[in-house]
C-alpha cells in the first residue's frame, strides 16, 4: 500500500522552501568562486570547508586567530532599500579586520545568512557580496548556512553573521604587550558610519526626524540611504602590509563602544593614548547625526566611529614608512596622538583631547 501526502503537512507549507534554497546555492557558485585561496580543498556544497595546513609549515609556532561578527541594524537599510549586494561586504570587514588587530592573516571565513523567506536572487546578491569582501581581504569564503526562518523573520527581513579564521607566528604576535610610552597612534580614514550605531542613527534620523531613505541630502551629495549603505571599509591587507614593512606595535579596529574604548583594548596597565580631535573633521554624516538628535558629543563618540575606522600603534622611528605605505595604498591616514605614561589625570586607557575641526555636537 502508498501513502499520500495530498492533504498532509510538508515543510513548504510550513513555509520552508528547499527548491528556492537550492536555486539560491546555484546563484551563488559563481560568486563564491571568486572568493578562494590555494589552501583550499574542495568546492561549495560539502558537509564543511577544508583548508590545508600543510601551508603553515613555513611558520614556527603558528597561532590561529579567530573571529565571529555581525553588521547590527544595518540590515534593515539594505531590506528597505531592497539593496543587498553590499551588506556582505560589510560582514567581512567586521570579521577580517578583528583578526588583523593582533597581526593574522585572514585565511578563510564561513557565513550565516538568517532569512524570513529564501528569495534566491537575493541570498545571491548577499554573498556576492561576502566574497568580494573576501577577495579584497585576501581570504576564502570556504562555506555557510542559509537558514529559513519563517514566523520568526518577516519575508523580507534577514540577518547576517560569519566567523573568520586567520594565523600569524607567535613571535609577531601583535597587541598590548608591545605598546610603550612614546609611541605614536596614527588612523586611518573611515569610508562613513562602516557597521556599528545603527541603532542610533536609525532612531535618530529615520524615526525622530522622519526622514526618507531617498531623501537628497546636500552635505553627502547623494541620498541618505546611499550614505548609509556606504561599505565598511576593509583594512586587512594594508594592516599586514605595514607590518611586513616596518615595526608595529599594535592595531585597533575601531567599532561597536567608539575609538577610544577600542583603542584602550591595546593599551597595557600604566600607559594612556592621548588621541587629538583637532586633527581631523568628522565626515558630513557624524555631524548631521550629531545635530538632528542633538547628541552631545560624548554619547555619539562612544556610538559611532567618527571617521577613524581603524588605528595603528607604532614606535616613533615607523612612523613616516606608515604614513608613506597608506598613502600608496590609498589609505587616508594622519597622526592622532601619542601614548605617555598614565597619571591620576587621565581616564582609563585612552581618551580624546581638544576639540574637532569644523564639528559641534
């Protein structure tokens, strides 16, 4: 005897679909393709992503690095914009640019797409975007899960995650150990409001002020939901090429709790980063955050990046093969400030000095 399903329950009817979960994967081969790395084994599809170790036989004591992020709300101006093939890229320059702060070599990532209603186009232009954001890492895109969630995400809502892992020899490890009074901190540009304070921004400009994503915003030259799309720069190449070039003591990603908070993070017991605000003018978008919400500019530094997407720690003696590097690289990049021996008068380990050029909160 056969059994029939006609009136039954089915997965689809639960509302999963599998069929548009395999077109997505088809969609997707293409791009993934361009995400890839000698080291790798194998091609998309298996149970899990093989890497060969044997590369690692040139290093001493290889350490592994690892790192797992998100973009926060970010997500919700790409789905409103039904834009989504650089949210992916956003993703990477989360993860990548966490493992090169201690001096790894970003090697390969995996991804976490949630998704309320697989669109296979759509999960397509995502990871489109993830590999190009691995490509300009220099790392792979070795696998991921598409996850359907529905009840729980609306049909065009989703979120992104991924994990990376890199490696770098024990003896250059990077970090707080090597920072000594004396030396100088020197940014590099941020290309805009890159993944973190969404939140903010988004309750700011969008549910207090009222404004429209297509809104023409003058000082950005362009509408303000392509400002906020802007991708999250990525630093992982440059960072390892300063420190292939000259001596670095220390980097910092400069997200989520704003740059001097992130900065303190490498900065040992009994030193202090004096970071000068006067060196630099906060992009457009900060200032116009700063003054629709009326947010005093100690709340927005603590929230947003302020235009300093990244921060290299360096000796005295590194400094002009840093700034040179950059320049080449196209790496907007100036001195910030310096690191002196911490006294009662300072608070905690870094903290911004003086006021900005051109910028009142």
């Amino acid at each position: 005897m056969t059994s029939s399903n006609q009136n039954g329950a089915t997965y689809a009817a639960a509302g999963v679909d599998i069929e548009a979960g395999d077109r997505a994967v088809e969609l997707m081969k293409q791009w993934v393709k361009k995400a890839n790395r000698p080291e790798v084994v194998g091609g998309l599809g298996g149970f899990a992503g093989l890497f060969d170790a044997s590369a690692f036989k040139n290093y001493e004591r290889p350490l592994l690095a690892s790192a797992t992020d998100g973009v926060g709300t970010k997500v919700a101006i790409a789905a409103a914009m039904d834009k989504h093939d650089t949210i992916g890229h956003d993703l990477v320059g989360m993860v990548v640019d966490d493992l090169v702060v201690c001096g790894a070599e970003p090697l390969f990532m995996t991804d976490y797409i949630c998704v309320g209603k697989v669109v296979p186009e759509r999960v397509a232009a995502i990871v489109k975007g993830i590999a190009e954001g691995c490509a300009l890492a220099g790392c792979a895109l070795v696998g991921g899960e598409t996850a359907e969630h529905p009840g729980l995400l609306g049909p065009d809502e989703y979120d992104v995650a991924g994990a990376g892992t890199g490696v770098v020899e024990a003896d250059a490890l990077l970090g707080a150990d090597r920072v000594r009074a004396g030396d100088v901190v020197i940014a590099m540009a941020a290309s805009g409001l890159h993944s973190n304070g969404y939140s903010l921004v988004r309750h700011v400009l969008l549910n207090e002020a009222g404004w429209k994503l297509d809104r023409k915003v003058e000082e950005f030259g362009r509408t303000l939901g392509e400002e906020l799309l802007e991708p999250t720069r990525i630093y992982s190449l440059d960072c390892l090429a300063l420190a292939r070039a000259t001596e670095v003591h220390a980097f910092s990603h400069v997200t989520g709790g704003g740059l001097a908070a992130n900065l303190a993070r490498v900065i040992p017991d009994g030193l202090h980063a004096r970071l000068d605000r006067g060196t630099w003018t906060p992009l457009p978008v900060f200032r116009t955050v700063a003054e629709v919400g009326k947010v005093a500019t100690l709340e927005i530094e603590k929230t947003l990046n302020m235009g300093v997407g990244m921060v290299a720690v360096v000796p005295p003696h590194s400094v002009d093969v840093v700034l040179s590097i950059l320049e080449d690289r196209g790496v907007e990049s100036w001195l910030l400030g310096d690191i002196v021996e911490r006294t009662d008068e300072h608070e905690g380990g870094a903290a911004l000095y003086n006021s900005y050029e051109g910028f009142r909160a």
